[in-house]
C-alpha cells in the first residue's frame, strides 16, 4: 500500500544542535498516528517539518508521491492545530474559521456553507457570531478544530491540542477528536508528551527520544512487549530488577537480580549466560497473597514481602512492597477484584508470571 505522506532520512539540525535524527516514517491514509516522547525529543520540530515552518536540514518529504519537502505551508494542503488554538481574538468565529476559506479565494457562498457545516460537525451551531474571549476553553479548541477542517485538508496535524484543558474536559476531547477522525476518515498525526492520550487515541505511536523514533507500533504492542528500557519506562509504569543471566533453560531464562532474587523471563534469542539485562514487570500483573501463602502453579516467580506503602487510587489499590531494604515492587489490586485488603507492616507474598517479565536492555 502506498503511504499517503512519508519521510526519508528527514534530519533537522540547530547549529550543533541535532533535533531530528534521520527519521524514516510511512502514514497511511486515514491513520492516527501520534508521535510520543519528552520534550525535546523531536516531535514538535518532526511536526513542524510535516507543516512546512521548518524545512528539514537533510532528507525528503514526500505527500501522496509528491515532494513537499521545500513547499510553502499553504501549498501542502495540510490543516494544523496548536496548542494555544491561535484563533484571532478580533475576529468572530465566523471569520476565524472562514479565513482559510477567503486566503484560498473560495466563493462567498460556499464559504458560508463550509463554515456552516464544520460548525455542525463540531456541534457548535449558531455561535457565528461570538468571539473567542466569550467561549470556553473546551469551545475554542473545537472552533481551532473547524478552522482546521474547513478547507478538507489531506491530513491533520495536532501540536499538543489538549495540554490548556483540565483533565475532565482533556479526557471527553480525547473521545471526541478520535471519532470526528472516525468519521472523516482523515489523517492525523498527533503530537503529545502525555501516553494516556496516545494509548486512547491512536492506531499507532511513534516513540521519539533524542531526534529517533526508538519504537513504532500499536499501543497493545507497545505496552505489552515495549523495545527497550527507555519505551518500558516512558509508557506506562514499570518495576525494574537489574541483574545477569544465570541459566538457560528450554523456554526461559533465569535471571538473578540484587540480594540473590532469581527471576525467571521467558527465553530470547538475544539472551546469553552472563549478559546484564532489566526485568520489567507491570505493577498490574503482579500479583498479592496473604504470608505465608503458596501461589497456585503459573506463578513461577513469588517472594516474600512486606507492606511499606498502600495508596487508594480510586479504582485501584497499590501498594510498595519491600522485598528487602534496597528491592521494592510496586503491587497495583483492582479494588473491584480484590477481596484481600492489606495495610502498612502486613506480610505478604507476591508473584507473576513468567511472561510477564521483559527481560530488556
């Protein structure tokens, strides 16, 4: 299938500055794609590129097979949302979201109808007239969105579009712009640092760290089988039990981490007797038992501990279990599925599963 817009080696360079590291990315049409990653990772200026305010040091752009790599912004067809919205405070909503209509020479019928229409789809009617002091945050979002839209452009491009919003408002946008992308059928490429948006949006993420894409997958993939340490680390939250490779056996590995604890990871090619590797484990998928207790068979790795922290999270307990003074877990119990409630100094076991460690480097 033929990529709706790719990237070849696209490097950009400030001074001795490397910001984008020869990135080679293929979107499809119709994709959500977001590029995750801390600031000063490279997303932003990748984005930036995308749109054309930034003309890549080396590398090549290309949009449905055409090179736009030095094209100017308004020739690439491409819509942008920042995170500030951008709308012109002495301008109406009407003419906010019409003025990409009137700088293309639309007619001034059919720029009535368009903005009439992306109104409709972002379900604010009748608020032509306002101007964006008088609207909410959660309101000049989606005008910022409509302005967006209105020209139809080829793909969408999303800087950070959430970040002025409080989390309750941040969590129904999130739902809204993934199925106003549904419905579309348009292309997004969504930049954020926050992996909750990425996860719940996206077909794919691009896990950018110091200018490279260091994992490009789907969210499930990335969580569960993340690339290396930094991915494990930066996407969700992880346990990590440094140590070396002991023993190899059919199927797994044992791995002895600090104080002696032996884990065992399921077998890799890469893995060698010897070799230093991080264990991750999800605070999810391990699991808790009263003291003293033997796990049932599929709970190969189990520990005894002790209770030094409980934290109620609303629809989770966690809890920091000292395994010894200087190995602690984090334990996350769903509290709708926990019949066992523990409390600070309360001895326990803990344990998981052999897949559930990600012997990584």
């Amino acid at each position: 299938m033929t990529a709706q817009l790719s990237l070849h080696d696209v490097t950009k360079t400030f001074g001795d500055v490397t910001a984008v590291d020869r990135v080679s990315l293929d979107v499809q049409q119709g994709e959500f794609l977001t590029l995750l990653g801390p600031s000063g990772s490279g997303k932003t200026t990748t984005l930036n590129m995308i749109a054309g305010f930034e003309i890549p040091t080396s590398g090549q752009i290309l949009l449905k097979d055409r090179d736009i790599t030095s094209v100017a912004p308004n020739n690439r067809g491409i819509g942008m949302v920042f995170q500030n919205y951008a709308l012109f405070p002495h301008m109406t909503v009407f003419d906010n979201i019409a003025f990409p209509l009137k700088m293309r020479k639309v007619p001034r019928q059919e720029v009535r109808e368009r903005t009439g229409e992306v109104l409709e789809l972002v379900e604010l009617p009748g608020f032509e007239k306002r101007y964006p002091n008088q609207l909410s945050g959660g309101q000049q979002q989606r005008i910022a969105l409509a302005r967006a839209l209105v020209f139809r452009p080829d793909i969408l491009l999303m800087d950070e579009p959430l970040g002025a919003l409080d989390k309750k408002l941040r969590d129904h946008m999130k739902l809204e712009i993934k199925h106003l992308q549904e419905s579309l059928h348009i292309t997004v490429i969504y930049v954020t640092h926050d992996q909750e948006e990425a996860l719940t949006m996206s077909d794919r993420i691009a896990i950018m760290n110091n200018g490279q894409i260091v994992q490009l997958d789907n969210p499930a993939e990335l969580y569960e089988a993340p690339a290396n340490l930094f991915v494990a680390d930066f996407i969700g939250e992880s346990n990590f039990l440094e140590g070396r490779v002991v023993e190899i056996e059919e199927g797994r590995a044992c791995v002895e981490a600090k104080q002696g604890l032996q884990v065992w990871v399921e077998k890799l090619p890469d893995l060698r007797p010897g070799e230093k590797v991080t264990v991750a484990v999800r605070p999810e998928k391990i699991q808790i038992f009263p003291d003293q207790t033997r796990p049932p068979g599929g709970v190969v790795n189990s520990f005894p501990g002790q209770i030094e922290e409980v934290i109620y999270v609303g629809e989770a307990n966690v809890y920091q279990v000292s395994l010894h003074p200087d190995v602690a877990l984090r334990v996350k119990v769903q509290s709708a599925g926990s019949t066992d409630r523990y409390r600070r100094g309360d001895k326990v076991v803990v344990g998981w599963q052999v897949p559930h460690g990600l012997p990584l480097k």
